[in-house]
C-alpha cells in the first residue's frame, strides 16, 4: 500500500477509536448516571452521513450517542437543533433526548427498540410510507412552532457563501438553473400557507420504522417551513416513484391529493435536489471521510442531485405542474 495512503488511514482509525472513547465517555456520565466506567460501556457504529452514531450498551440499556462531523459547526444552529429535539420528543415523533451539549452538539437518545432503519428497500412497503406520512402528519399539526425558520433558499446562500469563500467549483450549468429555481420558489411562495415545524432533511437513515409507527431523527435542520418540503424531501431522498408520492400524499392529507397538491411536491422536489447539490459539494470540500451513499465521492453525489434537478425542470409535464400549483388546480 502507498506510504501516505497507509498514513492517513491510520490517521483515519486514530479519529474513529477517539470518537468512540468520547461516546463511551458521553454515555458513562450521562446516559448511565456513572454507574459505569466509560470503558464498560460497549459502543456500535450505526448509520450517519456527516455525524458518528453509536449505539451505547451497558446495564441492559441502550442509547444512541451522536457525535457530531467535521465542519458541521459552520452551518448547524446548535440551540436550534437542541430546541428542536426536545420539542420533537415531547411532540412523540422523535427518540427521546437523554442529554445535550449545545457546545459541541453531542447528543444523546433512547434507543428505539424493534426498530429498522428506513431505506428504499423498506420503503417499497405502501404501509411504511403510510406510516411515514402519518408521522409527518403528527409533527405538521401539532400546533407548535420551532425557534428558528428553514428557507431552502437562505440556507443555499449560506451554503454558497461557504463555498465561495473556498473558490470551491461548483456544477456547470449552476447559474441558469438558479435563475429557474427563483421563478418555482416565487409560484410557491405566492401560493404559500403557514409555516409549520419540519424535519427539512428526512433522508431514509434519518427515519426508522418499528411496523407501527415510524420515529423521526436528527433534527439539525428542523424549522418552521411549508409542509410540502418534508413529504418532497422524503421522495427526493428515497428515490420515490409518482405511485409512492402520490400514497404519501393520500396517506397525509386523508385523501386523494389534488393536481396542485402533486405538483407542489414537484416543485419542491427540484428544489430539493438543487440544494443537497450544494451540500454535496460543502462535503467534497470538508473532505467528509463518510461514504457518500453508494456513490465514490461527494461531488458525483453532488452531480446526481444536480441531474435530477435539471430532469424535473426539464420535463414535459413541468410547465403544466407549475400552472396547477400557480392556479391552486
């Protein structure tokens, strides 16, 4: 093996074994009271895309430690997120909170027992995207309101003035379909209704499923936003097809969804799709050393979502899609 390949992946080993001392640190005091040593408790590495999950078992409990990734401090609102969590397990759609560090993010949860991680694979079940949208449903109705707002469109800005500042490369192409997101985004917002509290970043691994009900988790981009977001965001991030959005949305509203309601989804989805292009691209720059998905780096993850985007704006039944959402059809 390479000299500096060999290097860094020690180097990558060193930070992995640190994380899970902090966690079976973490988990020691806070999970377990310190009725254990930190080395009595035994950590697993669980799923995550920019934070590390572990599992924590001791005592014959189990709690689930997030530490959280390089680079996340640049653009995470930590009181937010704190907030957010907590109101969300009071709410009944999230783990329960243990404990929190709004200093570093450091997370503690209950570890949901019977569950599965959501994927698309589980997804292919029209009950578990019932369950999803019941769940969605619940958080969408319950009357509260998070600390801060979510707009895609400021936190695409945060994201580019991050890369920016790097001279960080960004898809051919990018400019002239902003200028096409500017027009979707005044249609939705003219057509808007009240902001609610959202997830805004309900990727499958940050869902799981017990046969009964699905929990949501990690709340870190959570904030008051149009509903339409979290149900688009799912199908962006599952890879859903028109039959399962349209059992989503059927399942969320208590009935079939109207033209508008559909392509208001639509609308989102590119949307969607535009922004985890840039955080893709963040990713590339951070150098995150987590697998992108099964894609070989972040910026062909970055691409993907860029595809995507270009595809829903392109496609023959946009136009028409955008016309129901401007005419409420």
């Amino acid at each position: 093996m390479n000299a500096i390949v060999l290097e860094e992946n020690m180097l990558a080993d060193r930070t992995e074994i640190e994380r899970q001392r902090r966690a079976q640190a973490v988990a020691a005091e806070f999970a377990y009271g310190g009725a254990v040593e930190a080395q009595e408790v035994a950590v697993e590495a669980l799923a995550g895309m920019t934070n590390r999950n572990y599992l924590a078992n001791a005592l014959g409990k189990r709690f689930v430690v997030r530490i959280p990734g390089e680079g996340t401090e640049e653009y995470i609102d930590r009181k937010a997120d704190e907030e957010a969590g907590r109101l969300t397990s009071d709410i009944g759609v999230n783990a329960p909170v243990v404990y929190y560090d709004p200093k570093t993010g450091t997370q503690i949860t209950r570890f949901i027992e019977g569950c599965v991680t959501m994927s698309a694979e589980v997804f292919k079940d029209p009950g578990a995207v019932r369950r999803a949208a019941i769940s969605f449903r619940k958080l969408h109705t319950s009357g509260r309101k998070l600390k801060n707002d979510f707009n895609e469109k400021t936190v695409a800005q945060d994201y580019l003035d991050v890369l920016k500042a790097r001279n960080a490369r960004l898809p051919d192409g990018y400019e002239k379909v902003q200028k096409q997101a500017d027009l979707i985004r005044d249609v939705l917002r003219a057509t808007a209704q009240e902001t609610v509290p959202c997830h805004n970043d309900p990727a499958p691994e940050n869902l799981v499923d017990t046969g009964e009900r699905v929990y949501i988790l990690d709340w870190e981009f959570a904030g008051n936003n149009d509903p339409f977001w979290d149900l688009a965001d799912l199908s962006v991030e599952t890879a859903f097809t028109e039959e399962q959005d349209r059992i989503l949305l059927e399942a969320y509203l208590g009935r079939p969804p109207r033209e508008s309601e559909y392509g208001r989804i639509v609308l989102y989805k590119s949307l969607a799709f535009l922004l985890w292009t840039l955080w893709g691209v963040l990713q590339h720059v951070n150098a995150n050393p987590r697998p992108a998905y099964h894609f070989a780096s972040y910026w062909d993850y970055a691409m993907d979502r860029f595809t995507k985007c270009q595809a829903i704006m392109n496609s023959d039944r946009f136009a028409a899609l955008l016309e129901a959402v401007r005419l409420r059809a």
